[in-house]
C-alpha cells in the first residue's frame, strides 16, 4: 500500500460497489452451471464457463479498484490492521480446510478400513458389509471395485516438486528482503523466478497425475486410497495456481512502481499464502507420498 493522506484517526470507507453484487452473480450462476454439468445437461458446461468468465472479471475490476484506492494513498494504519487481520483470518480458513482433508485420510486409514477389515470392534461391521474384506492399506475397496492400481511413488516427481516449492519459499524470501532494501530489480528477478518455479511444479504435477492415469491406474475411482490421493493434492495444485496468479500480480505492481520499503503489505499476504501452501506440500509429502 503507498502511504496513506488521511487522519489516522479516521477509518477509509469506500463508495459504493458493483462489485459484490457482481461476484454474488457470477458464484450462483458457476454453481448452476456446476450442477447442470454434472447431471448430463450440456447446457450447463456452458453456464459454467459464462460463471468462470463473470468470476475473474469480478476479481479484475474488483482488486483493480482496491490497488487504485490503495495507490490514491485512500488507505491508514488501520486500514493496514483490517488487511492483516483479514489476511490472518483466511489463511486460517485454508488451514482448517485442509485439516479437515487430512482428518479424512487420517480417519480412513487408522479406523475406516481396519474396522471394516473386523479389526477390533469392527466384527460385526465386516460380517454385515464385506466378509473377507482385507484391510491393507492403500485400500482399492471390497473386491477390488476401482481396479488393481499402482501407488505413487515419493521419489521420483513428488521430491523434484516438494524441492521446487522449498525453493521457492528461499527466493520468495529474497524478493522481500530486496523490496525492504529498495532494490526493485533485484525483487523483479526474484519474484519472477519464484513464479517461474511455481508454474513449473503445476507441469510437474500434471505429468504426475497423466503418469497416474495412464501407466499406474491409480484414477479417482481407485478406491478411498484414489480419492483421498487426489483430493489432497489436486486441490492444493488448485492453491498453487492461485498462488502463481497472485504472485504474477505482485511483480508487474512492482514493475510499476507500487510499494515502498515500509508499506507493502500487498507483497506480504501474498508472501504469507504462498509460505502456508510450501508448508501444507510438506505435510502432503509426507502423510500421503512417503507413510
């Protein structure tokens, strides 16, 4: 944010917005479109699309007048305080999402599938529902309902990626360190190679999930071991993407010339989200990749 001109007493109010109204629009009509798809109306593919195109334009138009507000110098320290607060409050939300993912795979693994395989008080659940059922993890289900697949290694892709987000955190850190310093090219540089490296772990793990499908079967219908493989890391590739736009965002404002070395917190919450996902990949890594 560039400093601000007002009392600091006073807190910045914006005129009023189209925008919300906007995204309200754009959310339910992704969601008819969402659910039309998935029910077999062909319509609904192309009101889903029509709901993507309406989303990013709110997310345009909208952030756009925030940078311009924010650059207008609009914005006081207590402005700054409701931005790190709302920041916080966020990446907290994204955590416990990804907590519950976690939970799930750890309820699966630990108590789903041995009670069914008559483990402890799981008897009687494995008379009723799957007599012979075998336990083993990863589990394809009762008679193999997803087919035999393959698991995914942890050494191959899944460490070349997880060096790429640890390295990405390192030149994350650089670039901050030099906008703090004043060097604005030497953020451009490193910011530019931290999204380099961003977008050339979506490649990696793309290869990964054809790899999947077409040589080890491991598919979304593989079974909990396949849906809960899938879930965990397609939706944080899908917080990876976001992350890569968000930090593209950050190096043209800096190119532009946004920022000061004491007030930027727009390169910080980035900064923060990408660290929080960097450490969400590690525990990914390690709980569905390597136990």
């Amino acid at each position: 944010m560039a400093h601000a001109t007002h009392d600091a007493d006073l807190y910045f109010v914006p005129k009023q917005s189209a925008w919300p109204l906007i995204g309200s629009i754009g959310m339910f009509t992704l969601a008819v479109g969402t659910a039309n798809w998935f029910n077999g109306h062909l319509w609904g593919k192309a009101v889903f699309f029509l709901g993507i195109a309406i989303m990013i334009g709110m997310f345009i138009g909208w952030f756009g007048a925030v940078i311009r507000e924010s650059v207008a110098g609009s914005y006081n320290r207590q402005v700054d305080v409701s931005f790190r607060m709302g920041m916080i409050w966020f990446i907290f939300s994204e955590v416990m999402f990804f907590a519950a993912f976690f939970g799930a795979l750890y309820y699966a693994r630990n108590f789903s599938v041995p009670w069914i395989g008559g483990e402890g008080h799981g008897v009687m659940t494995n008379a009723l529902l799957w007599s012979g059922f075998d336990p083993a993890w990863p589990s394809n289900g009762p008679a193999q309902v997803g087919g035999s697949f393959q698991t995914m290694s942890a050494w191959g892709l899944p460490l070349i990626n997880t060096v790429l987000l640890l390295t990405s955190g390192v030149t994350l850190t650089i670039a901050h360190h030099a906008l703090k310093a004043g060097n604005r090219s030497k953020v451009l540089l490193w910011l530019g190679l931290t999204v380099l490296l961003g977008a050339t772990f979506l490649f990696f793990q793309v290869e990964e999930y054809i790899h999947a499908y077409t040589e080890l079967n491991l598919t979304l219908g593989s079974g909990i071991y396949g849906s809960t493989f899938f879930m965990l890391t397609g939706f944080h590739g899908a917080h990876v993407t976001l992350g890569a736009i968000m930090l593209t965002v950050i190096w043209f404002r800096v190119l532009k010339g946004h920022f000061t070395a004491d007030d930027h917190f727009g390169f910080e919450a980035v900064a923060w989200y990408w660290h929080f996902v960097d450490v969400v990949w590690l525990l990914l890594f390690l709980f569905v990749y390597v136990l």
